[in-house]
C-alpha cells in the first residue's frame, strides 16, 4: 500500500503519492473528514464520477446551504465557492485551484460596481450568482440563470432594477419580462465566443435541428434557439425534445451528461469562434479542477476560502432572499 507521506512533485507544484489510486483515496478521505464534494456540470467528467452533487449554480447553493458535511470541496469556479461559504460560514470551504475564476465576475470590480450603485440610489440589486462575494454584498438579492425572470417579476412594477453582471442574461430577461433593466456591461467570454456565423453554416448542413441556449449567449445566438435555459434546464429540455439532432449553445462540459441521457441522439456543440481540438467553447478556468488538485485539497484542507464578517453578513442577505424565493 502508498503511503500519503511517499511524495512526488506535480506539474501543478503539488505533492502526490506514486501510485496512489486518486479515486480511491478522495472517496476515503471524504468520509474520514466528513467532507462533501460539489461539482459544476463544467468540469471533467472524472471529478462529477466522484462528486456527491453535480449541478448548476442554483442547485449547488441549495446542496450547500443542506448539508452537515464538516469540509465543502468545491469543483468550480471562485465565486461558486464563496457561495458556499456565505451559506455555511461556520464550514471550512475549500477550492482545488484559487485561480479558477470566471471572466463574468472579474469584470465587475467592486469599486467601479459601488460607483455604478451611486447613480441609481433608489433602484433594487438583483446580482446574477456568477458575482464575487463583494459584489453579493452590494446587493438586495441574487439570481441564477433559473429563477432570474420569476425574481425580476416579482419586483414591483415602477421599481428601478439595477441587473449585474450579466448584460446578455439581463437583455433576455427583460426581454421576458418586459421590464426595462439598468445593466451592468458584463458578460462571460465562454458564451460571448459562440460564433453566429458559424452556427448559420452548422445549422445548413443540420436543417432539421433544434438549438438549444443558455442565456448568457448574446442575442443573435438566443434568436436562432427553440429553447432557452439554465445548464440544467437545458439538459432536462434534451431529453423530452423530439428533435434527432440538438445543437447545444453553452459550455461544451454539459455535452457528455446529455449524450449519456439520451445516446441515440446527434448532440452538436455550437461552434466557436477560436480554432481548437473540439471546435466548441470550454471555460478554462473550470478546466483547472483536477483529480490531484481535488485529492491534495481535500488531504492538506487548502486551499481554504475566507470571507470577512462585514461582506459575509450583507452577501448572506441577498442570497438567502433568493433562496427564499426558489
């Protein structure tokens, strides 16, 4: 048997056992310490096989706020993992990679944000979740892409809304909803890199498929879809559609649980804009999640999320509303 302490140096500057069975050895040390390990339908395919639940940003909230693990191992991006932080302050959080970030959240710094705020004092947040915990912070409450048009609804009509980050999901929500947003200009470079011209030759060659979208896709992209969705609701839409072929216009990490559902029929991911090995768009960021990040995380208990009490107390508020009202 590998002992843990028989060390060797990773690509990632991190210590692995030689010839230790990383499956094996995270199951074991998930129950030894009481841990729970989250993944986002975007991360590889060998960490969901392992992870207690796999979902969307909604749904990974809701398992976070639930559970009465000891440790959180959160398989995404930074501010998913400051999410779970905010819902169990007294938990220790822990993410595989602190660089994994997300481009959304990165271009809505909390300065510029406040100024932005100053401008519209008597206007309601609703802050999109892909948001750091000081942009929560600054808000009234929060969305994900599943409940963002029932949240907007249920603001008074005539009441000022300021929706950040995202300015495409903020365009079709209020396209949805008919009420005139104050957008923040943000959008994730994952589904901005969605090629329309590309998906018009694609849809030539394939006339009889349905296109499939998530809202964070710009408007051309979203005007040429037969449904729109979270990443979940996109994968329950795939497996009641009656269409053969499906063109899937988000993060290509969703493309391997729908052709697990339902094998028989043609998924296509929409095209790219960049040349690269899958012609699809992937969020780098979610790639940095490893197996021997994940195992070293949960062996060392590191890297560990912190959050002061101040953004704590007011990011819990916004997002225990929208809780509330899932």
């Amino acid at each position: 048997m590998v002992l843990d302490a028989e060390l060797k140096r990773t690509s990632f500057n991190n210590f692995i056992a030689d010839g230790i069975n990383l499956k094996e050895r995270i199951i074991q040390l998930k129950e030894e310490k009481n841990a729970i390990i989250l993944a986002h339908y975007y991360v590889s395919n060998s960490i969901k096989l392992i992870a207690d639940t796999v979902g969307d940003s909604l749904a990974l909230a809701q398992a976070a706020k639930k559970t009465e693990a000891d440790i959180i191992l959160f398989c995404g991006v930074h501010f998913m993992a400051e999410t779970a932080k905010i819902l169990n302050p007294s938990k220790k959080v822990l993410l595989p990679d602190l660089q994994a970030g997300c481009s959304l959240a990165d271009a809505t710094p909390a300065d510029a944000f406040a100024l932005f705020k100053q401008e519209y004092p008597d206007a309601v947040v609703i802050s999109y979740i892909n948001c750091s915990a000081e942009i929560k912070a600054m808000s009234d409450i929060i969305c994900t892409s599943s409940n963002a048009v029932d949240i907007v609804r249920k603001i008074p009509a005539g009441k000022k809304i300021i929706f950040a980050p995202d300015k495409n999901l903020g365009t079709y929500v209020s396209k949805v909803t008919g009420r005139d947003l104050i957008l923040w200009d943000g959008a994730c470079t994952v589904h901005e890199n969605i090629s329309l011209q590309k998906l018009n030759e694609l849809l030539e060659d394939h006339p009889d498929a349905e296109v499939i979208a998530h809202p964070e896709c710009i408007g051309g992209i979203l005007d040429k879809a037969h449904f729109i969705g979270s990443t979940k609701a996109l994968i329950e839409y795939a497996q009641t559609s009656n269409a053969q072929t499906l063109v899937v216009a988000t993060e290509a990490g969703i493309l391997s649980d729908i052709k697990q559902l339902i094998p028989d029929k043609n998924i296509i991911p929409a095209p790219s804009m960049e040349t690269n090995s899958c012609a699809c768009s992937e969020c780098p960021y979610m790639k940095m999640n490893t197996l021997e990040k994940v195992y070293n995380a949960l062996y060392y208990e590191t890297p560990e999320i912190l959050i002061s009490s101040k953004t704590h107390i007011k990011a819990a508020a916004a997002l225990n509303a929208m809780l509330e009202l899932s």
